[in-house]
C-alpha cells in the first residue's frame, strides 16, 4: 500500500488501485464516507442555521470546528446545498454591509419557519435510521 | 475588490456548465465568500487550499446537479447553443402567418465560422439577410428596412437606398439625409437634389456653405475652402423653395424651412 503525507494540509493519502483515502480522527475515510457525508450535510446545514445565522465562511468553518474536522467541506460543496435549501423555502439570505475595515458585503442565510419544521422531521427519521442501521451493523449471527 | 479574485471565480464559471442565472449566483457568493476568506488569511494561501479552478468548477458541478441525467441534458443544451452560435444557423419562424408569411422569421448564421448566410422573409424578417415589411439584417430589403446596407420605402442603413425616405451614411431615396445625400430632396454633409441642403449642396435649389445650383442660399468663404452657411431665415428658405417650384406640397416646404432659424 501506498501513502503519501500531505504536512501542509496536514493530511495522509493511502493509495489503494486509485482510490483516495482521507485520515480524519485518526480513520480511513474513503469515497463511500464522502457520498454518506453528502447526505446528511442538508441537515448539519439546517441545525447550525437554527442556532445562528451565518454566512457561506462562517459555515464552512462552523462544521469543521464541531466535527472536529469530519466535515471539511469545499465551495462547490457548500453553495449548492445553500441553493437547493434556498429554492425548496426552507432558508432565506440576506446580504448585509461589511462592518470591519474592508466593508465586505457579506450574504447571511437564516432559517425559515418550514425549514425548522423540516429540521425536526429530518433529527426523528435520522435517529430512526441510525438506530437501525446500528443493529445491522451490529449483529453477530442470525 | 481585487482583480486576482476576479480572474480566479471567472476561470472556475468558465468550466461550469450552468444556465446564466446559476452563474451569477455562484459568481456572488464566490467573490463575497473569497473576500471573506482573505480578510482572515493570505489570499494566495486561500485561493491555493481552494484549489485550481478546474477543480472548485468540477465540485460546484458535481452538486449542483443531482443526477448524471441532468449534467447529460445541461451540456447537450450547451453544446447545441455552441453550435448554432459557432457554425451553424439559428432560425426562429412563427407559427403565425399573414399572406403567406410568417409573423417573425429569424435566421442568422455566424458567417465568421463558415456558416451560411441566413437568409429571413417573413412580416418582420431578422437575418444576415432580411427581405420583410419590418427588415432588420446586414442586407435588408422590404419596407421599413434597418442594416448595413438596406434598400426599401423608408430605409436606415450604412448604405442606405430608400424609395421614400433613406437615412444613413450614404442614403438616396426620394428624401435622403445622410453624410452623402442623394434624392430629390437632400440633406445631408454632402447633398445633391433638386432640393438640397448641406455643407455643400448642389441642386435647382441649393442652400449650403457652398451651394451650387439655380435658387441658392449659399454661406461665405472664410478661408480657402472653408464655407460657412449662417443664420438663414425660415422665409428665406421657403422663399427660394416657392421660386423654382410654384405648385411644390407644403409640407416639403416646411420641412427644409424648419431647418432655418
């Protein structure tokens, strides 16, 4: 097995038959861990958003703080899912003048009624699927 | 905001394949997110963790759009609309016709590509070229006709031939104002007409900085051939016009006299 140490961002890449591994938390995370990442991050989304409004950075910056670096996540990432958020009415965004000394604009994107409600619907269906996916996961023997 | 994050979310929406709209969302939110970013880091340091532009494209890419299907039908559209700019023809033609004409009929080609000229005839015909009672194109022919050359009743052009009234830089009609005028009655830098009027005009009537004709108003010479044509009254103008043609409309006479002070 291959591996190369990225020191400057501070990564180790395992180079198995082209397949990218990512150590994060001290685990292998491949390409399956990114297409189960990309699933949930609508809901990591909508829960940081209904504590705070925040803008794209603070967002991206948010997540990889909370998860102690499990979710870092790109732009090209990011935005669209503030899009798809945006156009399904469950955020809204609005831009306010930059206040420090470079006046910035900055977009702030806050959480809207129906997107609180479709928050709660998505924690119980996701506890539901954890938990199930937790008994599978741990079985033994049938 | 500074021209390094300009030119980098340019280059990643030059690798996005997405509507205009979509775009210029991504383009806002970039640029606002980067500028962000660089107020607390090093620019270059920002743009590298981001990565080449080709990348951020392929990741916006890779979200933006659900399903394979999706990307599949957004780059045969672009590849479609590349065509038909590029190389082939776009033509528009509506279903609504009058004598056997269509309401609106489009066709342009991109010569500079090697397509054909398109060629347009319909009530209002938009093409390289038009033939239409409303013709826009580089060649316009029909009634009202607008292009680099147009021949018509009423005719605005780079050349411009028109039966009643012809504007441009060189325009004969029966009415001509142009640069060059040519008609029988003209006005225009250079005019020639029965009725002319200009910097030089020439004609039965002739009122100009240098006029040359039967009936004329003509200006001074101020220096070696320079000419200035000053204040002329309406009923000078009028005057003159009445003398070579009696039985002359009205309306032609107070058209040239408006001209005067």
């Amino acid at each position: 097995m291959d591996f190369f140490v990225d020191f400057f961002h501070n990564k180790v890449y395992y180079i198995l038959s082209n397949t990218k591994y990512i150590v994060i938390r001290g685990v292998l995370m491949n390409e399956v861990s990114k297409q189960l990442k990309k699933g949930v991050i609508e809901i990591l989304v909508l829960k940081i958003l209904s504590l705070e409004n925040l803008y794209g950075y603070q967002i991206i910056q948010l997540l990889d703080e909370k998860s102690e670096g499990t979710f870092k996540m790109k732009e090209g990432t990011l935005y669209p899912i503030l899009y798809r958020l945006e156009d399904s009415k469950l955020i809204e965004s609005y831009w306010e003048a930059g206040t420090e000394k470079r006046g910035v604009p900055r977009k702030y994107y806050r959480i809207t009624e129906a997107g609180r409600q479709q928050l709660l619907d998505m924690q119980q269906e996701w506890y539901v699927m954890a938990d199930s996916i937790n008994l599978i996961l741990r079985m033994e023997g049938v | 905001m500074r021209s390094s994050i300009n030119t980098y979310v340019a280059a990643v929406l030059e690798n996005i394949a997405a509507d205009e709209g979509m775009k210029k969302r991504i383009e806002k939110d970039l640029i606002a997110h980067i500028n962000e970013a660089c107020a607390q880091g090093d620019e270059a340091d920002i743009l590298d963790r981001m990565g080449a532009p080709e990348e951020v494209a392929r990741e916006f890419m890779d979200n933006i759009y659900e399903n394979k299907e999706d990307v599949i039908e957004k780059l045969v559209q672009e590849r479609a609309l590349n065509d038909r700019l590029m190389r082939g023809l776009y033509e528009y033609k509506s279903k609504a016709a009058l004598f056997g004409l269509p309401l609106l009929h489009i066709k342009v080609s991109n010569r500079y590509y090697g397509g054909r000229m398109g060629v347009a005839k319909g009530i209002i015909a938009i093409g390289n070229i038009s033939m239409g009672v409303l013709s826009l194109g580089g060649i316009a022919l029909g009634g009202i006709c607008f292009g680099g050359v147009s021949l018509g009743l009423v005719s605005l052009a780079g050349i411009s031939l028109g039966l009643l009234l012809a504007l441009g830089g060189v325009a004969v009609g029966s009415f001509a104002v142009g640069g060059l005028a040519v008609g029988f009655g003209a006005i225009g830098g250079a005019a020639f007409g029965k009725i002319a009027y200009g910097g030089f005009a020439k004609g039965v009537v002739a009122i100009g900085g240098k006029a040359v004709g039967k009936y004329i108003i003509s200006g001074t010479e101020i220096s070696t051939g320079q000419y200035v044509l000053g204040e002329v009254r309406k009923e000078e103008i009028e005057s003159v016009i009445r003398a070579a043609y009696p039985n002359i409309s009205s309306w032609i006479v107070k058209l040239f006299s408006a001209l005067g002070a």
